[in-house]
C-alpha cells in the first residue's frame, strides 16, 4: 500500500523542483547572452558565392578581446581533408563593435566559424555544404516592383538594406545584379559594385536621389563603371543577362597561366653517374695500392671538391618570387587583381604581408593582412591578393579611337579585332599600328582570346590592362 506523502516530502520536492527550474534559467540566461554578445553573417544576407571573394560582418557587443576563426575544408574523399583558416585577433570594447572584411571562400565540404574570448567559445555557427552555389547573387535594395523582382527570380536573389551594401569593390566579386530601388542608397556603395563586375540597376525612386542620378549619364541611359555598369531602370532589359559581363575569374585564370615562373633546371643526370661512377673507380684504385691513408686522403679531396663546387652552384635565393597585376575596367577606373607567385628550393613556410588566397590546392593559414602556407621543396605557389579598384590609364573617346591618359608610356596595345601599336607615349592619343610590330608576348595571346570584340588589352611594361570599349554591355541589349 502507497503511504502518502508527508509535508516534509512535499517541501523537499518542491524545493528540488524550483532548484532545478533556476539551473535551466540561469544556463539559458547564459546561453543567450552569449549568443547575442557576438554575432556573424557571412555574404549578403546570409546568402555566400562559392569560389568568390564574399564580405562578412562580426558583431561583438560588451566583449573584451576576442579571437575569431573561420575554417573551411575544401577537400575530398579522395584526397582527404584540406583545411583553411581564416583568424582575426579583434579589440572588442564595451558597447558595440562592428568589423567588416572580405575573405575568399571556394566550394566547401565543411565551413563553419567561432568567436573565443578569454578560452571561452561566446558564439559559433556554420554553413552547410549544400549552400555551396556558384551562381552570382541578385541584390535587391528596397522594393522594386512585382515585375522587376519577378524578371531576377530564376536565379539567386536576397533583399538587403540599404545601409548594408559595401562599399568596397572586392566585396561583389559573386555579385550579378544590384537593383537599387530607394533613394538611401550610397553612391560610392553602387559605384563599387560596378568596379566589382556588377550590374546596377537604378528605378525612379532611386533616381529621386540627385547624388544617385549623377552617377549616370543626364536623362537617363547606362554608363559603364570598371567591369561592370550602372543603368536606369527606363532601359534595362533583364533578358540581357549577366552573362554578358566580362568574366573576370577566366582572365585572372589565363594571366595566372601565362608566363609563370619557371622552376630551376637540376644539374643532368648523366653527368652526375659518369662522376660518380669514376670517382668509384678512383677510390678502389687508391684502396689498391695506397691502402687505408691513400683512401683517406681521397675522402678528404672530395669533401673538399664538394664544398668548394657547392658554392657556385647553389641557388642565389631559396626562394624565387614575382608579383604582376591585371586591371580590368573601363572609363578610366578598374578592378586590379595582384598576383604574387613564389618559388620555394628547400621547404619552408611561406609568408605573405597580404589579403589573399592560394589558387594551389594547399591548406593555408590566412589574416585580414597575411597568408601562411607550409610548402615542400621545389614547389610553386600562387597567391591573388584580395582585389581592389585601380586606376586604368587606356580609355575610349567617343570616336571610338583609344588615348593612354596615363602617366607612364604603354609599351604594346592590341585591340582586338584591331590594330597592334608598340610604345605609346604618356598622355597621347594610341597611333596608328606599328609597320614592323614586335610579337605580343604570351600574356596578351592570352588575354585577347576571353576578351569581348573592340576590347583593348596593354601594358606598361609592369602591368597588365584590359580595357573595355563602350559597346560590350550596350550590345548585349535588345
């Protein structure tokens, strides 16, 4: 029989049962703190471009110094893991901190972030591996309209603020489309995104904006910014589709390609066994007749012969290293793209006082201003630094013909489907082509080959130009 319960027992139970509901409180009250005292999002609006260049926005709020990490794993069954890691050691502060960068990220098997504050994780989160989409992104600022949102609704679309668009250019290297349709926008944010690559497309509430309607041509029409361009609303057609701008990761491939650095011919091999093979014949001679001192005394000779050849023949440097850039825009402003090529003679760790990415399928260790990469001997690495607007000296008059506006002289320009000059002065007009032109070096072949038709591709001898002419995106248009 069940005796029933006595008050004391009554008390205790309950007493354990509002211990326990303060546990779960307090845990739960930490637990939010936590995560709302720091907070990430990665792309725009949560949404990342596989093998882009994507912006990230941290959040920290009344946190002291804290260190945050982003790892991603871009390997495969086969090969096995190849992880990447992105840290940041930031100040924190009382009150809010915002931080805002860039970082490459590739296709992913796993991505994930966490923000550490005196050995303690305050906040984590990840990004699964089905997100890992190459298409560009669509961004909507403001409301638009049911038939323009409806004409970028097949691919890839996210709705962000206005005061959300960066305003550096790097920032929309996966981005497609801007269609701004307010006038909060910043002009320097959609001037960015033209340099990235991007297509801007201003509506009449945009437009209402005097600093936004400055940015384009009077009345209306299109001006191409950089790579990509800015147009009102009034003549945009979204059949003309985002194919049509210049696919900035196919020249950085095809100039990556071109002209690299060449690894050191090794001594023959040949040679090498004949030398052997007699000093072998030497030594049993000597042990022959001179016995153990003649052996001896050969012994020393060679190290002697080795020492003394070693200097000669050593590598001057045991590392091996270039830097070139590519700038590819139009009007006079572009995207430059740096890349910084290394060639290691015996392992070390490489290391690089830049934002960058290796395009080596390497695990690297990477900062808002470093890349670290542990590479063996003889081995090439590239690495593109984090792309950035520049200034672009060939630029289109209205009569079609081009003029070097730059400071320093062009040593080749090449239209294609065009003329072949060499050496354009600084400040001139491109003359005619040259009777006798020297041959194009391999870069420009290179490049000729991905550039639209009435594209200029130059040099100054340093760096590397790809000049857009003012009809690539206008044909595009029906």
């Amino acid at each position: 029989m069940k005796r029933p319960a006595t008050p004391r027992r009554r008390l205790a139970l309950l007493l354990a049962v509002i211990a326990a509901a303060a546990l779960i409180g307090v845990a739960s009250a930490q637990a939010g703190g936590a995560s709302r005292s720091a907070g990430l999002e990665l792309g725009f609006g949560g949404a990342v471009v596989a093998d882009a260049w994507n912006p990230f926005r941290l959040v920290l709020r009344d946190v002291g110094p804290v260190t945050f990490e982003l790892a991603i794993d871009r390997g495969t069954l086969r090969d096995g893991e190849r992880w990447s890691v992105y840290r940041a050691d930031l100040p924190g502060g009382s009150g809010l901190s915002v931080v805002e960068d860039e970082v490459f990220v590739p296709v992913w098997r796993s991505l994930s972030w966490t923000v550490r504050s005196g050995g303690l994780t305050i906040a984590s989160g990840s990004v699964a591996r089905t997100q890992a989409d190459r298409r560009p992104l669509d961004i909507i600022v403001g409301e638009p309209g049911p038939v323009v949102r409806g004409s970028v609704m097949g691919g890839r679309s996210v709705d962000l603020a206005a005061d959300r668009l960066p305003l550096r250019s790097a920032a929309y290297d996966g981005v497609g489309r801007v269609i701004v349709a307010t006038p909060s926008a910043r002009p320097q944010a959609l001037l960015a995104a033209a340099v990235g690559g991007a297509e801007v497309v201003l509506t009449p509430s945009a437009l209402a904006n005097a600093e936004l309607s400055a940015i384009i041509p009077a009345g209306g029409g299109e001006r191409l910014v950089g790579a990509g361009r800015i147009v009102s609303l009034d003549v945009w057609r979204p059949t003309a589709d985002t194919v049509a701008r210049v696919d900035q990761a196919a020249l950085l491939s095809a100039f990556a390609a071109a002209e690299r650095i060449s690894l050191p011919r090794p001594a023959p091999v040949l040679p090498l066994l004949v030398a052997a093979s007699g000093y072998a014949l030497v030594v049993l001679l000597v042990l022959r007749f001179a016995g153990v001192p003649g052996v001896t005394a050969a012994l020393v000779l060679a190290l002697g012969a080795s020492l003394a050849v070693w200097t000669p023949l050593r590598p001057e440097r045991p590392t091996i290293d270039t830097s070139r850039d590519l700038v590819i825009g139009a009007e006079g402003i572009g995207q430059r793209w740096r890349l910084h090529e290394r060639v290691t003679l015996p392992a070390q760790t490489l290391v690089l006082d830049v934002a960058g990415w290796p395009l080596s399928d390497v695990e690297a260790r990477l900062g808002p201003a470093s890349v670290a990469v542990d590479l063996p001997r003889w081995r090439h690495l590239t690495v593109v630094e984090r792309p950035r607007t520049a200034a672009l000296p060939l630029l289109q008059q209205a009569d079609g013909s081009w003029r070097n506006q730059g400071t320093v002289p062009l040593t080749v320009v090449v239209i294609r489907g065009g003329d072949h000059v060499d050496d354009v002065p600084a400040d001139a007009l491109v003359p005619p082509p040259s009777r006798d032109p020297r041959p194009l070096p391999s870069v420009a072949l290179a490049l000729l080959e991905l550039v639209p038709e009435g594209a200029a591709v130059a040099s100054d001898g340093a760096r590397w130009f790809v000049a857009l002419p003012s009809t690539v995106l206008a044909e595009a248009v029906p």
